[in-house]
C-alpha cells in the first residue's frame, strides 16, 4: 500500500504492522526494510499514534541495495479496540541523500515535499491479533503437534519467542555498532568506538549464549496414557 503508484526505492516487508494483542503486554513487530537502488536512501517513519508505539530507529540511512530491520514496539495497553479492529496508521518516507551521508548529518527538510525533492511515501495499517488466532495459525502451519497438552504447547511457544527475541536483538546491536563505527570513523574519534565496539561485542557474546541454550533446550515431553 503505497502512494503515489508504487515505491521506486525502497521496498517494506510486510505490508502491514501484526501485533500479537494481550492486555497489559507489550508486542512487537519487526519491518525490512530494502533499498532498491544505487544510491543512500534516507527513511523517516511516522505514526497516528505516536505515544502508542516505540520505533527504533524511527530515521536511517539505507546503503546502495542493502536493508535494514526497523522494530515497532506496541506499548502496553489498559483496553482494546471495539471489535479489535486498529484503526492506528503507519507513513514510511523516503528519498534519496548524497553519498555518505549519517543519519546525523541529515537537514531538517529531508523529508519536506516543499524542498522540491522526491520524496516516496508507503502506508501501512496496523493489524491486532488474539492471542487465540496466533495459536491457531501455528497449529494450522503444522509448527505446533495436537499430541501436546497445551502446557506443552504454550512453553514451547514462550521459548521460540524468546529465540526470536534474541535474534533481532542481535541484529539491531549489530547494527548499532556499524552505524557507530561509521561514526567513528567520520569523526575520527577511534577511542570511543574501540570502547563501544568492546562493550558491544560483550553484549553479543552474552545474547549469543542465550540463544544456544535456547536453541540446545530439549521440547518439554507430556507422558502418553496407555
């Protein structure tokens, strides 16, 4: 869902925000976001409902044909849309920056339509989904066994979440750290980003100890009735 007839620059995926809805539970949805061309593009990411939702980064810069991960972070929340229908929308805007440039280095009419430049734009709509669904739709993608008590079921999902968690975690640590590192680099402040890159590397290592415990854990079993 675009406008203007289709982006040009960048391509989104998905095309629409899914959120696992629980009240008083955070969710999180994670959106790719792939630069199409041989050129930086800048990105900028706006929402209806600002206080509802966290987005990290909310402003980027994607290098020639690379992408990025952008986690939209939805707060928890004390009530529920009537009917679970979300009416909350999302504009992603791009447009094309010199060569080099940092996300710090970008002007603040970057992404005014009045500076002349072209500046693409993609909506997407948020989509709330019960818990119960989400279930369902494991269940039907055959990612869950019907032979497994629902104890089973519901720790196996808790820890193929967590795994999933530390993944894109990982990914945006590590994508903090080269944002840095150019940073650094550009400013020549080499100090700094040996410090950081060290202090991230720990976190890394740490997640990264997580996760093969997370992946090494055996499925819990249920004793079959004779």
């Amino acid at each position: 869902m675009t406008a203007g007839g289709g982006n040009q620059l960048i391509s989104v995926h998905p095309e629409e925000l899914k959120f696992i809805f629980e009240l008083e539970k955070q969710s999180f949805c994670d959106l790719k976001v792939i630069n199409n061309t041989e050129h930086h593009v800048a990105f900028k990411v706006k929402t209806t409902s600002p206080k509802k939702y966290f987005v990290r980064p909310n402003t980027g810069v994607v290098q020639p044909w690379d992408s990025c991960i952008i986690r939209v972070t939805l707060q928890a929340q004390r009530e529920a849309p009537p009917d679970m229908q979300c009416k909350d929308k999302f504009l992603l805007q791009s447009t094309i920056v010199p060569p080099n440039t940092d996300v710090d280095d970008l002007p603040p009419d970057t992404f005014n339509k009045d500076s002349g430049k072209t500046i693409e734009e993609c909506k997407l709509r948020v989509v709330y989904v019960p818990p119960s669904s989400a279930q369902g739709n494991l269940e039907d993608e055959g990612l869950v066994s019907a032979t497994r008590s629902p104890d089973a079921n519901s720790a196996l999902q808790r820890l193929k979440d967590e795994r999933d968690a530390a993944v894109r975690q990982t990914q945006l640590l590590q994508q903090d750290l080269d944002m840095l590192k150019r940073r650094g680099q550009r400013k020549g402040v080499h100090g700094f980003s040996l410090m950081f890159a060290a202090f991230v590397g720990l976190i890394g290592i740490m997640v990264g100890l997580i996760l093969n415990l997370l992946l090494s854990s055996p499925p819990p079993t249920v004793p079959q009735n004779d």
